[in-house]
C-alpha cells in the first residue's frame, strides 16, 4: 500500500515564482497515493497553468470563489481532508490568512478547514525579514498551524542575490506532509535522543582511531522518530551521509564529547537510542606535533575511553525508553543478554558484524531485538529504514505501556 493511500490532500498554490516547483510536489503526493485537490489563486494562475495540476492529479482543478455551479466548493474542500498545504505561500496570502480573510477561495478554505495546515512561505529575502510578514508568521504558528522556515540560497533572480526566502525542495515538503499524516497517533510531543556514526580518537593532530560506521542505522532512526512526529535530537559523529535537515545536530568528534552530549540531553529525553559506533580505545597519550615517519613507534599505548550507557546511568530521565545496539562476532545473542542487564536497558538491537547485508556502510539490516520482558524478535533482512521503523514500533509499545 503505498503511504498516502485514502488521503486526501488539499495543495493550495498562490502567486510565488516557487510555482513551479509545486508541480512536481503535486506529482509526489499523488505517486504516494494521496487524492490531491488542487486550489490557485487569481495570481498563481499568471505563474502556472491549471491544466498542469489537473494531468498531474487526475483532478479538476479549482479557482474560484463564487462562481456558477461551484457554489459551497470551499466547504466542500476543505471538509474530510486529511490535510491542507499551502506552496508557495506568498507575503500576501500569509497577511490575509494572518486577518482571517476569506475574500478568495483559496482563504476562505483555509478557514473553512478542520485538518492541520502546513504553511510554505517563499518570497525575496527583505520580503521574509519584514516585521510585517514575520509578525504575520508568529500569529499563524500561534493559530496552530505548521509554517516552515524558507531556506536560505540564490533567490529567483540573479538581481536578488542570496538570502533566506528559497521553497524548500519539494521532497522536503513531502517529508513534512508524511509527518503530519502520520504523527497524530506516534510520538508527537515525546523527547528522542539518538546518536549516530563513529567517534574519533586522536594519535597526533592529524592522526585517529576510528571505525567504519556510516551513521546510515542511526540517521535512519532520527529520521523514522521525526516523521512520528517526535522532537528529535542527533548526537552525531562524523558522518558519511548527509544528516537529516528537520532535526537538531549536535555535532561531536570523540567519545568523551559524546558521551557528555549525551549526558547533557539525556534528563529531558523519554528516549535514547544508541546506535553511534564510540571508539572503545583512545591513545593513553596524544603526541603534541605529527609523529614523524622516521619516528614509527612499534606500539601505542591504548586505554579504554567512556563507556557511554554506563557514564549515562544517573542522567536518565524516569520512565525512558533506553535502546542499546551491539554489533558483535562471537556468541552473539549471548553477549548481547548480558549487555542488556549489565546496562539497564529496554531494547538491545543485535547484529553480527560478519552477517552479508548486516552491520556498517550498507543499507540494508538483519537485526535480532532482545527485551528484558519479552521473546527475542528476529527480523528478516530489511533496509535501515524499515529496521528503524521496526525498532520504533516496540519503544512505542513501551512507552504506550509506562
Ligand atoms: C514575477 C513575480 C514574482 C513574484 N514572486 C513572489 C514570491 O516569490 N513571493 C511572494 O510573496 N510574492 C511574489 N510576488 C508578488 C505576488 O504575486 C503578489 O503579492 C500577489 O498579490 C500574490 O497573490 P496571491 O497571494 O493571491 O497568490 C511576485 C510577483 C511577480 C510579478
């Protein structure tokens, strides 16, 4: 079933030059299955052609407000959607949305509406810093409705330059929509902390120990969590892949720094997910200049850094759900108990490291979750994503049961 199947969506388009881009986000909403009723503006339709949304959608395409043998379509639309997106929306149609206007269809839906709106500002940057218009935004956020920040970049026009006013890429605009269909029921309004990726620990100032984790397990953990509507905190190492752009980073190099990340967010977080890769040995001793190729030492001496859980144990906030993942060789499942009663934790996530299509780099995962209370659940192999949703589904069981 695809995820926005018996969906249906209400896109409102008014007269940005971001126009353009709402034609494909049209095409997205319907590829994902949702029904999507298209409303222009008088001014939109200088931008884009109905004719576009109505092939894209498969749809009629509406415009007006009062007009014969469309009478009441402004109630008829916006009753029973799931949910309503303006994209564009301009500096003029958030100052009326702002005055609870409804002198045009497209206002007079959104105030006839009943499902939550999420609102796309894009305009000229000095149009986006005008006390008016962020004024304007400070009330519609306080009238509940979702109002994306515009993203910072070169404008429409060489002539305008570059600032915050860009429409956020349309997949982007998806993965907002996704969360707000989906996050009613989930985790909206619960704390989740995850931390992703390998730490580094420094030989000499150009040189570290470190390991082959991607952060792909962790990143898709934040971003599963997000889209379940859960304000989401990544305690992140270096990456190898771009971090999800909706949830907060921070951004941390050794295990010690992680370790106090964590500590520092874990009193207000309901979850911790641990699925960062920590060095486990640090130099004893970190040389002050670069060890020289003709100095080669035959060893480094080692010691262990942090073990983050055990450093964490106090901080824990009551009632958090704490996730552990061990990736391991040997006697897997074994270890793997005993890491789960030695660290006080809800879940332990396994897998074996020698496992094809298991463990760092690779995008997919075949994971065997162990609880303190429940039977071991072994998942088939599956991509990091549905791993995520998978380990996801059984906090929430947890945290529904606390
Ligand atoms: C070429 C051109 C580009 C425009 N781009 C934007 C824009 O990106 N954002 C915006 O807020 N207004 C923009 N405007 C101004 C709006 O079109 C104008 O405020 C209009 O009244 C908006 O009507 P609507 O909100 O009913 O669609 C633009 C106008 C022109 C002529």
């Amino acid at each position: 079933m695809r995820p926005f199947e018996g969906r249906r969506v209400l896109l409102g388009v008014t007269g940005g030059i971001a126009s353009y881009k709402t034609a494909w986000l049209a095409r997205l909403l319907a590829q994902a299955g949702a029904e999507v009723d298209v409303v222009l503006t008088k001014s939109a339709r200088e931008f884009i052609g109905a004719v576009t949304f109505e092939a894209l959608t498969g749809r009629p395409v509406h415009t007006e407000l009062i007009a014969e043998g469309h009478a009441l379509d402004h109630i008829k639309l916006a009753r029973g959607a799931s949910l309503m997106v303006v994209a564009p929306a301009t500096a003029d149609f958030l100052s009326r949305a702002a005055a609870g206007r409804s002198d045009d269809l497209l206002s007079a839906c959104l105030l006839a509406a009943s499902a939550p709106v999420l609102l796309v500002p894009a305009m000229n940057d000095r149009m986006w810093a005008h006390r008016a218009t962020q004024e304007n935004v400070a009330h519609l956020r306080s009238l509940g409705y979702t109002v994306l920040d515009p993203e910072a970049g070169p404008l429409a026009s060489p002539h305008e330059g570059s600032g915050p006013g860009r429409m956020p890429e349309p997949e982007r605009i998806l993965a907002h929509v996704g969360r707000m269909l989906e996050a009613r029921e989930a985790l909206a309004g619960r704390r989740v902390l995850v931390t992703a990726g390998p730490t580094r620990e420094a030989l000499d100032p150009v040189r570290f120990l470190s390991n082959h984790s991607s952060g792909k397990m962790g990143v898709a953990i934040a971003e599963a969590a997000w889209r379940r509507g859960a304000d989401v905190t990544l305690v992140a190492g270096p990456l190898s892949i771009v971090p999800p752009p909706d949830v907060r980073i921070v951004h941390v190099e050794s295990t010690e720094q992680m370790a106090a990340a964590v500590r520092a967010e874990l009193p207000n977080a309901d979850v911790l997910v641990m699925a960062a890769a920590p060095a486990d040995f640090r130099a004893k001793k970190v040389a002050d200049g670069k060890i020289k190729k003709a100095q080669r030492p035959d060893s480094i001496a080692l010691e262990n850094t942090d073990d983050i859980l055990a450093t964490t144990l106090d901080a824990r906030k009551k009632g958090a759900v704490i996730v552990g993942f061990a990736l391991e060789t040997d006697d897997v499942l074994k270890h793997a108990r005993e890491k789960l009663a030695a660290k006080k934790l809800d879940l332990i996530v396994v897998n074996d490291a020698r496992e094809a299509g298991a463990g760092f780099g690779v995008d997919t995962n075949r994971v065997t979750i162990l609880s303190a209370t429940a039977e071991p659940a072994e998942l088939p192999l599956l991509s990091k994503h549905d791993t995520a949703d998978a380990i996801l589904d059984r906090v929430q069981e947890i945290l529904n049961g606390r």
